[in-house]
C-alpha cells in the first residue's frame, strides 16, 4: 500500500515542501530510502524502526520504500523522522488516512517513540501559511515558535502515539492549546554606569548605536574594550517586529533557538573566538547555514583581538559589511543569508599592547608594529566607521566609584536619533544612516559652508579615499541627529573626523 504525507525542509532561511511517499509491498524485509536524503536522514530507518516497535505498533516485515520528493534536492536533517514513520504506518493500515495533505508533519524521533525539537520552524510555518497548508503537526518544544505565524492551525504532540491519535482523529487532541508560562528571571543585563572613565569611547559607542556605524578600539590591554563593547546592545533600541522575526528565524535555522521560546526580543551579541574560519564566520556547508555574521543580524559582531584574526577571514567581511547580506552559491541553488549588524572589533595598539603606555614600556621594534597593523587591510580599515584610542585607565579613576551615565539613558537618546532617521529613510531600503549610498548620502549629510571648509582641508591633510569621505559624512549626519539638528554643521563634521585621526 501507499501513503502520501507532506513535510518541509529548509535551505538558507527559506523552507521548501517535501513530500514524503512510503510503499509496503510483499517482498524480502528491505527498508530503501530514496530522493537524495544525505547520513542523518538514511539513519532514520534505524530510528523510525525502533520507534514503532517500542510505541507497541507492529514493524511490517515486507519491503518498504520511503521517496522524498522533490528527487533533485539533497535532504538533511533528523526531521523527517516523524513523517516517516507515520508514513509506514499509513502504509501498513495503523493510521487510517493514506493521503496527509493538510498537515506538515516535522519533528525526530528517540528510539521509545518520543518526539524531539526541530530546527526551522518558524520559516516552515511561514511557507505552510504561504502555501495555504491548514495545518502543523509538530514537537511541543517548538509550539510557541509556531505560534508567531498566525492563521494555521497547529497540533503539538510529544510521542508518535499522539501523531498518530492527531492523524486518525484530528480532535483528539485540542489545536493551539493554551499557552505554557515560559517566564525567566531578568537577565543581568550589563550596564554603561559601571564603567569607570573613557568618556571619548563612550560617545563613540553611542554614536555607533545611533547611526549603525562600525567601530575599532584601539587601547592596551585592561582598558575596558570588551567591557564597553558587551555593553552596546544595551543602548540600542529595541527589537520591532520585524527585526525580531528575522533574528528568530535565523537562530532556529542554526538549531540555537531555546527550546519554549516564541520570538527573540534582545538583540543578539556574538563575539566568535579568534581561531574561526572563514566558513563558520560566513556561513556555508553542502546545505548552507547561518554564520556569525548572520547570526549577530540586527545585533553587535565583536571581533577582540582583530589582527589575531585569520586574513582570509577578515577580508571574507568586506562584502557583507557593505551589501548587509552574504550569498553562498551551491550547484543546486543559491542561499541568502541577511548579516546587517554594527561591527564592534578591538585591537592592541602594539605587539605586546603597551605602546604610548605612560608607565609600562613597550619593547615591540617598529617592523613588528608594522606587520601587526598591516594584518588589517586598508580596505577593511576603510569599512570602519569609527576608530577611537582606549587609554589605560588612571589610578584615580579605579578607586572611586563609578558615575557614569546608565544604558537607559544613553538609549533614550538613541531611540530619539533612530526615530529621526526612520523618518528620514521612509520607504526606502536604507534604515539608518550607516546604510546610505549615493546621491542619498549627500541629500542627507551635505555639510554646511563651516562643515565643508573643514571637510575640505582634512581631505588633503588626511588622504581620505572616497569611501572614507563617505563615511565621514555618515557619521556627521548620526552626530547632528543625537543633537536634534537637521543640518550638518561644522562642528559635526569635526566630531566625525576625530574618529579617523587614530589611523
């Protein structure tokens, strides 16, 4: 006999239905499995056969053929468990129903016929609502996931007796059952007013936030880099809707998502180690998934110890740092992932770290100085925004207390800065003033007659390049914002320039 089920699989961030056919015919015991499925899914046979047999149901002993259609697509992922399994079981007359087509089916299998979490749900859910499937069975870890996407009916089950119960008589079991509590305790959130001094770095930051600018901070070690960095997602604002559904679907795409979770609603903070390679950065695989740079989307990448960095990692950002988004081409298709995020990255000023230092002596001769500045390519310097000194911090600012501004204060003049620029970039693709390009960038930022005699002199003064120069204005148009003003004026202009003097 044949039953048909459908289910979904994920290539990117995007879902796509597969189609699950399983036949039971007489024959020698043989379980087959074909339709391009790679290891993980080949040994759901052992599983599913487990599964049945301990959940009490007969495993027939005939030969068993399993096609996942579309042929031509590879199929990864534990699951497909489920599907198939309910799948044989159609075959062999336990479930009553042959033919599932108002059900995607998803979730793996433990060897008693428990159902574990799955990875995409939410874009599944999104491209079941798309393709107008009434329903979705699926892991009860995964419900609130669901949940975001309404219109669709979804059916929560723990073990495949409770799939099969849902499959023969869809009100056994109650669709969109009430809400579990999954309150947690407040975060810990790290603070701006614990931070002691380094009042320029501090208004770096702030501006960053505001504009969506990226940042270096160049500073020995003990400065409070990585302190103040933590604490950027703090003074951002708040996820919107939208931005929280990308952020979610990116994180259960890459199998991170907590399990009870529905959306994600702080910005995320990644901060990979500096031994990452260029794949695990970008993302990629034979089935593509999500690096760090997709997974910092809508949030911070911190990169500490830039120059420790590989090169070819380094340079695999200069894409994404300019487009938001990276492209990973496969034989079969093209995935894109979105990785528009505020590049936060810190570095030693020297080798040893303790150049220009007032008190520890610096033993780097200028050749090593040299080859570890140049391990970041002026192209790459060129996409930072901003680049600001972090001194070492004085005696007396370690022993009294600290009195520094609080996040929420600092993000409030954020938010004010924010609301100016969604004003500004209305229906336009550009967010914030970071993602201006072209003709935008002088409507929006052409400085005044101070502004452009100041701009003008530091041109020649500096060696600004054209992308330098760009940006120069970006960040004149976040500073004047932050003040409220619509004009760029001079000593905008200024401000943004003191950030690139560093180089």
């Amino acid at each position: 006999m044949l039953a048909s089920l459908r289910t979904a699989a994920l290539f990117g961030v995007e879902a796509y239905t597969v189609h699950v056919e399983v036949d039971v015919s007489f024959g020698m015991p043989h379980f087959t499995m074909v339709g391009l499925p790679d290891a993980s899914v080949r040994e759901s046979r052992d599983r599913v056969r487990s599964a049945i047999r301990n959940c009490g149901y007969e495993f027939p002993p005939h030969r068993i053929t399993v096609n996942l259609s579309p042929a031509d697509v590879r199929k990864a992922g534990a699951s497909f468990d489920l599907p198939i399994a309910l799948g044989v079981l159609a075959a062999s007359g336990v479930v009553r129903r042959r033919l599932v087509d108002d059900l995607v089916l998803l979730g793996e299998l433990s060897l008693d016929g428990a159902i574990q979490p799955a990875r995409g749900v939410l874009p599944i859910a999104a491209a079941a609502r798309r393709d107008r499937v009434p329903g979705l069975l699926l892991p009860c870890a995964n419900l609130e996931e669901a949940r975001v996407v309404g219109g669709i009916k979804v059916y929560p089950v723990e073990s495949l007796p409770d799939a099969v119960a849902v499959l023969n008589d869809p009100n056994a079991l109650p669709a969109d059952p009430e809400p579990r509590s999954t309150a947690t305790a407040p975060a810990d959130t790290p603070d701006f007013s614990e931070v002691r001094g380094q009042a320029l770095v501090k208004r770096a930051l702030e501006v960053a936030a505001a504009g969506g600018h990226n940042i270096l901070m160049v500073g020995p070690p003990g400065s409070g880099k990585t302190m103040m960095a933590r604490r950027l997602p703090g003074i951002l604002p708040p996820l919107a809707f939208d931005e929280s559904l990308e952020v979610t679907s990116i994180h259960s795409v890459a199998g991170i998502l907590p399990p009870g979770v529905g959306l994600l609603r702080t910005r995320p903070f990644r901060a990979p180690h500096h031994t990452i390679s260029d794949v695990a950065l970008v993302g990629g695989g034979s089935i593509p998934r999500p690096g760090e740079i997709s997974l910092a989307h809508n949030g911070v990448l911190f990169l500490d110890e830039m120059p420790e960095f590989d090169r070819r990692v380094l340079e695999v950002l200069r894409q994404p740092l300019e487009d938001g988004y990276v492209t990973i081409a496969r034989a079969s298709r093209t995935a894109v992932f979105p990785a528009r995020f505020v590049l936060v990255a810190a570095m030693n000023p020297c080798p040893c770290g303790f150049l220009g230092d007032p008190v520890r002596l610096c033993r780097c001769t200028p050749p090593d100085i040299q080859r570890y500045r140049n391990r970041i390519s002026g192209p790459l310097r060129d996409r930072i925004d901003l680049i600001v000194d972090v001194p070492s911090l004085p005696a007396a600012h370690l022993t009294h207390p600290p009195d520094s501004e609080p996040s929420a204060v600092i993000c409030e003049r954020v938010v004010r800065a924010r609301d100016r620029q969604a004003n500004r970039f209305a229906g336009r693709r550009a967010r914030v003033n970071a993602e201006m390009h072209g003709r935008a960038t002088w409507r929006h930022a052409r400085p005044d007659a101070d502004g452009a005699r100041i701009l003008e002199a530091a041109i020649q003064r500096l060696n600004l390049s054209a992308r330098g120069y760009d940006r120069v204005l970006k960040v004149a148009r976040t500073v004047a914002d932050l003040a409220g003003r619509d004009e760029v004026s001079g000593a905008d202009i200024a401000e943004a320039l003191q950030y690139r003097l560093i180089e």
